[in-house]
C-alpha cells in the first residue's frame, strides 16, 4: 500500500508539473504578441500621419469650388438688367428654379392654331438658369442681340471685346415695360418677352414667352389667311 501510494503521488505531481510548464508557455507568448517585431522598424511620423488622415476628413472638390453668392446688383430694374444680361453668374444666381417658358399651344399639341377648342398658350416649367441672348454695351448706351451663349463664370464687357461684325445684331424693339411694383417685361423683339419678378429682395428672371400673332387669329378665316401667309405680329 506504501508504496503504491508513493507512485501515485508522484503521477499526480509530475501531472502538476506539466501543468505548470504549459500555462507559463501560454503567459510567454501572449506576451510576445503585445510586444513590437524588432525586425520591423517604427515610423512614427507615418503612424501618426495615417492616424491624422482617419481622423481628419479631407475637404471636398465641391466645397473647393464653392464661392460666395453674387450680391444682388442694384434695387432699380434697369440697373440690374444692365448687369444681369452681361453676367453667367448673375444669371445662374438671379433665375427662379425652376423658370417658366410660355409659347404656343399648338406648337405643343399639333392643333390648328387659334382654335378656340384649345387654350392659347401653353407654360411648362425648365431648369434654370435664364440665358438670356440680349447684352448691355455702355459704350453706345444700348442693348443688343448676341449670338454668343455667355460661358460659365463669363463677364461680358462690350462690342468691341466680344463680338465680331457678324456675332451680334440692333435691337430696334427693345423696350422694358413696368407691369408692377414687382414685375418688369422686356420686350425685345417682335415676338419675344422676357419677365422679371421681385422675390428675395432682388430681381429675378422668371418667364420667357415667345409669341405669334397667328394665335390671336380670328377662327375660323384669319386664322386660315395666317397660316397661309405667316402675317407677322402686331
């Protein structure tokens, strides 16, 4: 029994042992993974940078772009048309969104114009913003027709800069007629009104209508003579 009992306490001991020698194994290794690779060595300044870069957002593109609004150009509607038609900016920053187009209805709607069976006109919604064709040249006190679409962010300053013999063309007809204590109308030409309403505090483009006489026809017979001989408007 002695001895059988002195074997069995020494298996139970040795067990024990390898125990122990695994669990302080363990507790080395896991040391060792907290522990920097000496073969790899530190950069801190890259560390930190790539930190800065997760933490801190780069700005973007569009915020770069961003400017600030262009400031209304005067309360007195002829002065602000003078500026508005020779501005890109003014224009994309003085439009309503969206504009209004006005024109024929039967332009839409394949109808016989001036039929009294159909409206007149009709008005459908665009996006913005106003391209109006006409410019202000300070140098000759006038308003003239350009066939030159105004380039974003463009300024345009006067005839002799930025037209040619052929580019451009007299506007007979130009008038700006007050409707309202907040509406303008410019007409100018025969068959083309541009509108402009107070909203905001400033002056906005609003409407652009091009008319034909055709559509104020008498039905059914002037109507007929109109279609045949294409009277201009009145």
């Amino acid at each position: 029994m002695g001895f059988a009992q002195g074997c069995s306490a020494h298996e139970t001991a040795k067990r024990l042992f390898r125990v122990a020698v695994l669990a302080g194994v363990l507790t080395a290794l896991l040391a060792c993974g907290d522990e920097p690779d000496p073969s790899v060595p530190e950069m801190p300044g890259v560390v930190a940078q790539s930190r800065s870069k997760m933490t801190a957002a780069p700005p973007t593109a569009a915020a770069e772009r961003a400017q600030p609004a262009p400031a209304c150009p005067s309360q007195r509607f002829d002065a602000f048309l003078k500026a508005f038609a020779n501005s890109a900016d003014l224009q994309v920053a003085f439009s309503l969104h969206p504009v209004r187009h006005k024109y024929p209805y039967y332009w839409k709607h394949n109808t016989p114009p001036g039929d009294p069976a159909h409206p007149k006109w009709v008005v459908d919604e665009e996006a913005g913003p106003a391209r109006v064709k006409y410019r202000y040249d300070a140098a000759s006190d006038r308003f003239v027709w350009s066939g030159k679409t105004l380039r974003a962010g463009q300024r345009w300053l006067s005839l002799q800069a930025n037209e040619t013999d052929v580019s451009y063309a007299a506007l007979p007809d130009f008038r700006i007629r007050r409707v309202s204590d907040t509406q303008y109308d410019v007409e100018y030409d025969q068959s083309d009104v541009d509108t402009y309403e107070l909203s905001s505090g400033c002056w906005h483009f609003a409407q652009r209508w091009e008319r034909e006489a055709i559509v104020e026809c008498k039905w059914p017979e002037e109507c007929r003579r109109q279609r045949e001989y294409e009277a201009p408007m009145r």
